[in-house]
C-alpha cells in the first residue's frame, strides 16, 4: 500500500488553525466530504515589472481571480536577463502581496525607508493597505531566480488600514518532515506547527508540499475557504482525478466538500497549498490597485498622484 499521510482535524468555524482532535496520539478520523475539483489553469508565459519573465496563472485576461486570489506568479529562470531589471518602484493599495523565494535573492524597499532582503527559502506578507509605493530589485548578477507572488485580497474593512510587513526568515518557517511527505508551514498550521505569519483578516493557510513517488496527502480545511494548489514540480492527482503535470493551478469547489486529497503516482510532486476565506464583495481592479468601486479606484491614482500613499 501507498504511505499515506493523514492530517484530519476537524476545523472549527471562521478560523484555519488546523486544530487536531486526538485520543492517544491517534488522529481522529472524520467522515469530510473531499474538495471536488472546479478547474485547470494554466501558467502562460508574460512578463512584469521592467520586463521580468514569469508564468502567470491567475490575474490573466481569461482568469481574473479565484475568490481572494487575485494573481499567482512563478518566476524561475537563470537566465539573467529575464530578471535582473526587477521591479522598480510602483504603487498598490488595497490587497497584499506574498513573495515566497526559493531560490536566489531581492531586494525590498519602499518610499519610507523601509527595507528587507528576500534570500532562498523565506517569505514577504506585505498588507499594502491604504498604498505602499516600494521596489523589488534582485541582489544577485547571475544563477537560478526562483519564487512566487501571490496578490490577496482585502475587504473593504481593511483596503485602507495601515501597511505592514511581516518578513520571515527561512529558519523561522517550520518544516514537517515525514519522510514522504515535506510540508514547509507559512501560514496555518500542519502536523502541530504552526507558520509564523499571523493576524491576516482572511486567515490564510499557505503550505509548501513535497510528496515522494507513491504517496497521499490529505489535509482538512475550514467551510467557508476559497482553496487552490500550485503544481509547480513534478506531477500528481488530486481529488482522484487525472494525473497532471506542472505547472498548472488546481480550484477546488469549496461548497461541496472540506477534505483536500493529493496524490503522486510514479513521480515525485511538489505544490503550494492555498487556502483563504471568502470575500463576498465587489471587485474594481486596474494595474496596482484593487477596490471595491470604480469611484474608489479613481481615489487611489489620484491620492497616488498628489502623493498621499
């Protein structure tokens, strides 16, 4: 039989904590219905910033968002000159940004003198809020680029609240090694640990998963989450449904079931877990910002303009 690993807790209302019932070490099995797959999205390639190249599979013009989610980039290349004119200074206002490096190094600053260093393995919350103007700009001149940025969305009661920073050094997000299975814990909680980003409104989960040939995941997620996964290695079934390759981006129709399953078959593979609460609100998006009205986007270049971020 396949190794399976199991994380079944039954998650309680309006929080992503992953809580575990157990009796004697022993997790309780729960009868969850599994997460049924809505959709396949492809990475397409494009390019960003000053002319970065990347894959983009959600914020696309076919793909707008999938509840929160905003956009999704994979940017991966050791190629130079696909990366080293990064992302001069620009705007946002109204979401937030996660950056995730796995590879390589850049630079964070913003119009307030604030400033981080991205390095392989650590991770970027950036809550823009009511408007950050800042730059990300690579500290290295050669080898391998690799990383994510993730856009969430805000609700209406938090797009102008005050911006933050939440930068996470590698040794500060928990690795769950199970021999099999790999799960570096960001955001949400895994197999007792817990990541280190903390009081986001829409209770993200955020799991980077490694899976060996031949084996099974499961992991239990609250009701009211929006969930995708990011095949961004290898390949793997999920759901049950057909084996697929990376990179690719998995929806999940979160009103039909709670148990998210995943499976490799032959070959190893790798994907980001994400999970975050529904935003049951208007979407007014253009370039940097995104609010609720057309009214409130026309105030954010203006407020943009006149300096006000």
């Amino acid at each position: 039989l396949a190794p399976v690993l199991t994380f079944l807790g039954l998650l309680m209302a309006n929080t992503c904590t992953g809580e575990v019932f157990v009796e004697d070490n022993i997790p309780l099995m729960t009868e969850l219905p599994t997460l049924p797959v809505r959709a396949y999205y492809m990475a397409s390639p494009t390019s960003d910033g000053a002319g970065v190249k990347l894959k983009r599979s959600i914020g696309t013009p076919t793909i707008n968002n999938v509840g929160p989610f905003l956009l999704l980039d994979e940017f991966k290349s050791i190629n130079p000159g696909d990366y080293i004119a990064g992302f001069p200074m620009h705007p946002h206002r109204g979401f937030e940004t996660v950056t995730y490096m796995l590879e390589g190094s850049m630079e964070h600053r913003d119009m307030s003198g604030n400033q981080g260093l991205l390095v392989a393995g650590s991770v970027q919350w950036m809550t823009a809020g009511r408007g950050i103007v800042h730059s990300e700009m690579p500290k290295q001149v050669n080898g391998l680029m690799w990383g994510f940025q993730l856009w969430i969305n805000l609700p209406s009661s938090h797009k102008m609240m005050e911006p933050r920073y939440q930068d996470i050094p590698p040794q500060d997000i928990p690795v769950v090694d199970n021999g099999d299975v790999l799960v570096k814990v960001i955001a949400g909680e895994y197999g007792g640990s817990v990541g280190p980003v903390s009081g986001i409104i829409t209770n993200p989960i955020y799991l980077d998963v490694s899976l060996q040939p031949n084996t099974e995941f499961e992991y239990a997620l609250p009701k009211s989450h929006v969930t995708i996964a990011y095949l961004f290695e290898g390949e793997c079934t999920f759901s049950d449904m057909e084996n697929i390759e990376a990179p690719i981006v998995v929806d999940f129709d979160f009103n039909h079931g709670q148990l998210f399953r995943a499976k490799t078959l032959e070959g190893m593979g790798r994907f980001l877990l994400i999970s975050a609460e529904q935003i049951n609100e208007p979407i007014a998006r253009r370039g940097p910002f995104v609010m609720n009205t057309q009214q409130e986007l026309q105030q954010a270049f203006t407020d943009y303009r006149n300096g006000k971020f």
